[in-house]
C-alpha cells in the first residue's frame, strides 16, 4: 500500500501569527483557519449594518433579543461575577464588567460579529499579552478563544473605515458611541 503524506498548513508568520492592521496578533488558531483580521471586520460590518453608506442599526436589539454570546457570558458568570450594562442607545456590543477574586475587566463583545475588547475603568485596552497578567485575564482569553471570539487591540480599535458618510473609528462601528477610545 502507497504511502500518502499530509500536507502541512500553509504557515501566515514563523511565530504563528498573522500581519493584520499595523501589527502581528496570535489568534490561537491554526494558520488554516486564519482570515485577515481587516477583511473579516468589514465583512461583520457590512453583513450586520447592510450598508456602509447607509447603515440599520436595528440589528442591534434583535441579536440582543436572540441572546448573542449568551453561552460565553453564561459561562463567564459560572466561575466569576458579570454584570452587563449595555445600553442600545449608545452601544452595539455587549457590554460587561468581570470580577474575580478583586480583580475586575472591562469586557465588550460586540453584537456586529465575534469581536471583543477589553479594559480597565480608565479606558485602558488591554492585549492578549497584558490580559496574561491576571488570572481573571488568562479565565477570560480561554473564554473568548472557546468561543472564537477575537479580541481586538487597541491600534485595531483606532483604525477607521468610511461608515455613514463619515471616518469612524472600528471601537464605535463595533462596540460603542460612548467615547471610551
């Protein structure tokens, strides 16, 4: 019988991560799996919004409705304390502050697609690497990794696309108007 060989996955970067807006982000996954961070958002954008030139934010109280990223935050609240304080006036993500143990993360995961942030009070974003810092941080990257959530990075959130006539930031189109970033 022939022996057949496996083809490896193609490799995006040498330290398994990929070149998305400004700067290389380790997402966790194989390299198969892995899109371009940038066209993957707008795709979430344009797929939630309908339009870029026009956008319908009524999708906003409808996956809220539907319960979107219940499961992770129903898990979040199984080992720690979650208190959500979205407010579809300003915000189209879910918005919630966890605490364990004294620590507390600020976490918004938005309801355009699977895409979260995380801060402090002050409006500090946190990465990947920092979030490693607590252990709060570490519970809540293998939520967001169990769930194929992404978070973004700060340099991610500033960047900004033509959306309603207008350069917005990718924090306001995905997550909130409320001037956090």
């Amino acid at each position: 019988m022939a022996e057949t060989k496996r083809k490896q996955p193609q490799e995006v970067l040498d330290d398994g991560a990929f070149q998305g807006w400004n700067a290389p982000y380790n997402t966790g996954m194989p390299p198969t799996a892995r899109l371009n961070m940038n066209e993957n958002i707008i795709k979430s954008i344009k797929d939630a919004y309908v339009s870029l030139d026009n956008p319908n934010w009524s999708f906003t109280s409808v996956r809220l409705a539907q319960g979107l990223h219940g499961k992770f935050i129903k898990q979040l609240s199984d080992i720690s304390s979650v208190s959500e304080n979205t407010d579809l006036n300003n915000d189209c993500s879910r918005c919630l502050n966890v605490e364990l143990d004294g620590e507390t993360i600020g976490i918004r995961v938005s309801l355009v697609g699977n895409f979260a942030c995380a801060h402090n009070d002050k409006g500090f974003f946190y990465s990947e690497i920092e979030l490693q810092n607590f252990r709060l941080g570490r519970f809540i990257l293998e939520m967001l990794k169990l769930y194929h959530i992404e978070l973004l990075k700060e340099e991610s959130l500033r960047e900004e696309i033509e959306f309603g006539g207008e350069l917005q930031n990718v924090y306001s189109i995905l997550f909130s108007s409320d001037e956090l970033l």
